[in-house]
C-alpha cells in the first residue's frame, strides 16, 4: 500500500465518502438473517450522498478521510453527544461522548481496513481527548469482520447488538403456558408499560450489565411512547395469568435504526420485559410468539431489536429465538488520567 496521507473531510470529498459507503453498505447484505435486504434505497450512491451530506452538516461532527495518492480510501465523522440528562438519547448513550454512525465511516475493499481505520482514529480522537470527551462509540455492520476487529484492536468492545428476524417462526413454539392471557394494547398509553419500562432499566443496572439509570429521561421515554401508541404506530402485548402482568412486549415503527438497515415490512421491539420472579419459564417465548403472530396478520415480516451485550439473559435469550446480528455497537472509555498524565517528569 503506498504512504497513507489523513486530513480533514472537505466538502468535495462527500461525492467520494458516498461511493465508499454504498459500495461498503453492498457488501454488509450478509446478514444472518436469511432473505432480508437492509436499506434497500442505499444502493443508489446518490441516497448515500445524502446520509454522508447529513451527517458531515452538524456542527458538532468532525471528519477526516485518508488519501493512498490521488485515492480516497476511507472516511470517519464523529459526532459530540452533548445532551443532558433529561434527554431520551441519554438513556442509550452517553453524555458528553463521540458517536460514529454507521454511516458515519467507510473503507475501500482493496485495502488494509485495520491500517485506515487506525489512521482515522488516532487523527480525530486527538482532538476529541483534548476537548475532554473520553468515551467514544462506533456502529459497525455485524458481517464485516475486517471492521469489527480493526475496532477491537483499537480498544473498542461490544455495548450493544442490534438483530433480526422474519416475524414468521424460525423456532419451534414453546408448549402453551397454562392459564397465560395475552392483552393487546393499541391506541393509547398504558401506566402498565412506564411500570415495566422502569423495571426493566433497574434490571439493567445490576451485574454484570451495568448499565447507568437515574430515571431523569422518563418523562421524555414516556412521551415518545405515548405518542407511538396514540397515534396507532406501536402496539403493545402483555402476558397476565389470573389478571397478573407477568411481561409485556411493546413495538414501534424502525426509527431507533440506522437507515441503512430498514427493511421493507419492518417493526422494532423496543422494549421486552418479564418478572424477574416468572423468568426462564417460557413467558417471555409465549408472549413473543403471539405478539409475532399478529404482527404477521398485519403485514410485518421483520422484526429488529437491541440488547446489551453484558446481559446474558438477552444475549441468549433473543439469539435462541431466531434473532441474528446485524450490527455491533462499540465502545472504548479512555482513562481520563491522560488528560494530566502526559509522561514521565523524570
């Protein structure tokens, strides 16, 4: 490979970063998942251009690209993660952090993904140190195997996974739970789903999943929920047995994906909840199944989820169900020491 040279991304660069992503976003179609095509509409570079063009805009997104002479072969925005505590997003990321879309980086096919992805990080992270942001995510396509170890080797380790599958069953059904009542809720909010939503975040807070909640972003979770489910996008499913909740599912249209991985047909479960005291009793494979099988009859055919990576429960849970990988979200926290431990005064 001849000498790599790194700069900042210009705005003539974009035309080429689009072409890198639609070819890279061609390549990622080996899904696990048998027959799904994710964002179809970005095989046209032109679509890419737009997704490039949008998120290179924000003014808290730096880029860089590396050049091999005349050759673009690689591309990274990130972007600083500047809400407060209040805010939805900082349930699922954190404050003060850098995000790296998936669309927000692409490397050429012919060459050394971990080398230019090396390149571009060490020339951005720099100056994401200097201004104190010290964790840093990227998104990555779960079937590029030169990406996600090109990041692993850089520091980064799995947070979440975001997966699929046909809503039609893979997976042998579960014998019927006895006396197992399924509720469907559409229409309307439902004190119910706010219990469960902070069961399930005080779930996620212990070991080894420790995942940070201080209940600051409810009010924001609960409104974009209300507004789903009023409006007839999500629809909500809840197992009782003799009037008991026991879990609940709740389903919303794909807006918490990138656009590079809708599928056409598609429902996102955003929240999956059982009681810690009924778990691993087949509620939580009974209420999937039903709530599969109506979406069915209304037309879905795939279904897409996240989980945290430090949940074993999910981790084997949603993989045992039929749900496969699609793509990885990776994390790296740099000691913040660095900020004053500059090296050695000796």
């Amino acid at each position: 490979m001849a000498r790599l040279l790194v700069r900042d991304l210009r705005p003539s660069d974009v035309d080429a970063a689009a072409e890198l992503l639609c070819a890279a976003h061609l390549r990622g179609q080996g899904s696990a998942a048998a027959g799904a095509v994710l964002g179809p509409k970005f095989f046209d570079v032109q679509a890419c251009r737009g997704l490039v063009e949008t998120a290179a805009s924000s003014a808290r997104v730096r880029g860089a690209v590396v050049e091999d002479g005349s050759h673009l072969c690689g591309y990274l925005l990130g972007e600083k993660q500047m809400f407060g505590p209040q805010e939805f997003a900082s349930i699922y990321a954190e404050p003060r952090s850098i995000g790296i879309s998936l669309q927000g980086h692409a490397v050429a096919a012919d060459v050394d993904a971990a080398l230019v992805y090396e390149t571009l990080y060490a020339y951005l992270a720099r100056g994401w140190v200097a201004d104190g942001f010290f964790t840093h995510n990227v998104s990555v396509n779960a079937s590029d195997g030169a990406g996600v170890e090109a990041w692993n080797r850089l520091g980064f380790g799995r947070k979440s996974v975001c997966a699929l599958r046909r809503v039609n069953p893979l997976v042998p059904k579960p014998r019927p739970q006895r006396a197992l009542v399924v509720e469907e809720i559409r229409g309307r909010d439902d004190d119910l789903l706010e219990t469960f939503h902070r069961r399930l975040m005080n779930f996620q807070v212990g070991a080894p999943m420790f995942w940070p909640y201080t209940g600051e972003a409810d009010a924001k979770v609960r409104g974009v929920r209300a507004e789903a489910m009023c409006s007839g996008q999500g629809v909500a499913f809840v197992a009782r047995r003799g009037g008991e909740a026991l879990g609940s599912m709740l389903f919303v249209p794909a807006v918490f994906l990138s656009p590079l991985l809708v599928c056409e047909r598609m429902v996102y479960l955003w929240e999956g909840y059982v009681e810690e005291g009924v778990r691993g009793a087949g509620v939580g494979s009974a209420l999937l199944d039903h709530a599969l099988d109506h979406l069915q009859r209304d037309g879905v055919e795939w279904c897409a989820l996240h989980y945290v990576s430090g949940n074993p429960r999910g981790g084997n849970f949603w993989p045992s169900k039929g749900f496969a990988a699609i793509e990885l979200a990776m994390k790296r926290h740099v000691d913040e020491r660095v900020a004053w431990a500059r090296g050695s005064i000796g």
